[in-house]
C-alpha cells in the first residue's frame, strides 16, 4: 500500500503516503464518501430542478424535456468537482497535480501503461453498451435516441469546449486520484476499491440522463461498468498514466457536443 510500485518515484497521492500523512485523525470519510456520490447526487438534483422548472412551465413529460440537458448537467457537476478537488488537496497538503499523478520523470513507462489501456478500452468502452441494447430492445441503436435529444443550439456551442475538457479534467481524477487510494488508506482492499469504485463511476450516468424507462436505466447504469473496472485497474497499477488516460477520456466525449448539435 505504500510507494513501492517499480520505476516510480516518491508519490504523495499513494495511500501509503496519504495514511502517513493524515496522522491518527485520518482524512474525514464524509468527505471521502461525499466525493464518491457527488457526481451522481449533483448531476440527479440539477436535472430533476430543470424537470420541476418544466413542469410548473406545463409540459407534459418534464423529466424527459429535462434529460436532454444532460451534457449541462455533467459540465456544472464536473466544474463543481474540479473545485473540490483544488480545496481537498489544498487541506491535505497536497497540490492539485498530485491528484492528477503528473510527472515528467516516467512519461516512457506511463505511455506503454496507456497503450495497455487502450487496446483494452477498445473492447470494453462501446460494445458492452451496443451488445446490452441489442438484448434489451432488439436494436443495438435505438437508446441513442433517448440519450441524445435536440436543445437549442446557442446551448451546445459552449459544450464543444467546456463539456469534454471539464469531464477529462474531472471524472477519473475524481474517483481514481482521489476517492481510491483514500478508500485504500483506510485499509480497503484494492479488489474492493475497484468494484466499489468502479460500480459507481458506472452507475452515475444513469442519474446524468434519467428518465422513467427501467430499460434505459439499466441500460445507462452498466454499459460502462467493464471500461470503469478497466480504468481502475490501469490507474491502480500505473498511476502516473492517469494523465493519458484523462486524454483518452477527452478525445471519447470531444463528439458529444456534436451529435447533440445534429440531434
């Protein structure tokens, strides 16, 4: 549990160190847990907001008009994130980039790690998604159409910058540099932290973009499971190539915006 991972230097984001230097008080596990369930909570509370706004507006399907802002819902909660971030690494002594992994010094051994991961994203991030729409309705595409609906488009043009570099900037850093190794400080199995982890990275894009339709929950809540498992995975072995895979994420949601746009 502590820095001995071969070919890297002294990190202080390792949960040995983090242990060592949160003392016998220990990082409050409020804010530890608080940070695992943000993502989802805020993202759920800001749609069902908008849905109340449509509903006292009159529209007939609120929850639905209001899912379709989906992409909105993430940038706040990610810039919400991002913050946090910055503040609890500032009170436990650390700098934002500690967080991030960033170091120079392994960029060889960091870009092997990464194209491990991508030739394992390539299997595990879209057809789990594709094969489980295909069980569900018979049509590997049709969740796309509930997923990706038109808002105004003076909407979507700030979304091609803010959306994919706020999420890359956001996400895994949230759960893998910072809710992780935290959870193994406290003494939590690395197995455990990932399936703990990594249940969670899936399930919250189901409150991102919910709507009243069992099939399409289920549908949002595990198409993602095996790529979160796979990314845990990688940033527990390697974690300095969390950078690259905070890359690989941007380059993934940079067409959301788009499709959005043409919806």
């Amino acid at each position: 549990m502590g820095n001995d991972f071969k070919g890297l230097p002294r990190l202080e984001n390792l949960p040995g160190s983090i242990a060592l230097r949160a003392g016998s008080k220990g990082i409050p596990r409020t804010r530890i847990f608080g940070m695992l369930a943000l993502r989802s909570a805020l993202s759920f509370s800001l749609l069902l907001l908008l849905a109340y706004v449509f509903y006292l507006a009159g529209e007939k399907d609120p929850v639905t008009i209001s899912a379709a802002w989906w992409l909105w819902f993430i940038t706040v909660t990610n810039l919400v994130c991002l913050f946090l971030l910055y503040r609890f690494s500032q009170l436990e002594g650390l700098k934002l980039s500690d967080i991030f992994y960033l170091n120079r010094s392994t960029w060889k051994g960091d870009l092997r790690w990464t194209l491990i991961a991508f030739l394992g994203m390539a299997p595990l991030a879209l057809p789990p998604g594709i094969l489980l729409a295909q069980a569900l309705w018979g049509d590997p595409l049709y969740p796309n159409t509930l997923l990706i609906q038109p808002v105004p488009k003076a909407a979507v043009y700030p979304l091609f910058l803010l959306m994919p570099v706020s999420q890359a900037l956001a996400e895994l850093p949230v759960y893998w540099g910072y809710v992780a190794p935290r959870l193994r400080a406290l003494g939590l199995n690395r197995v455990v932290v990932i399936l703990v982890v990594g249940s969670v990275l899936s399930l919250q894009h189901m409150f991102f973009s919910f709507q009243p339709d069992w099939k399409y929950c289920l549908w949002l809540a595990v198409k993602f499971f095996p790529f979160a498992l796979w990314t845990g995975f990688i940033v527990d072995r390697r974690p300095t190539a969390l950078p690259y895979l905070m890359g690989l994420h941007f380059l993934m949601d940079a067409t959301l915006p788009y499709l959005v746009l043409i919806a």
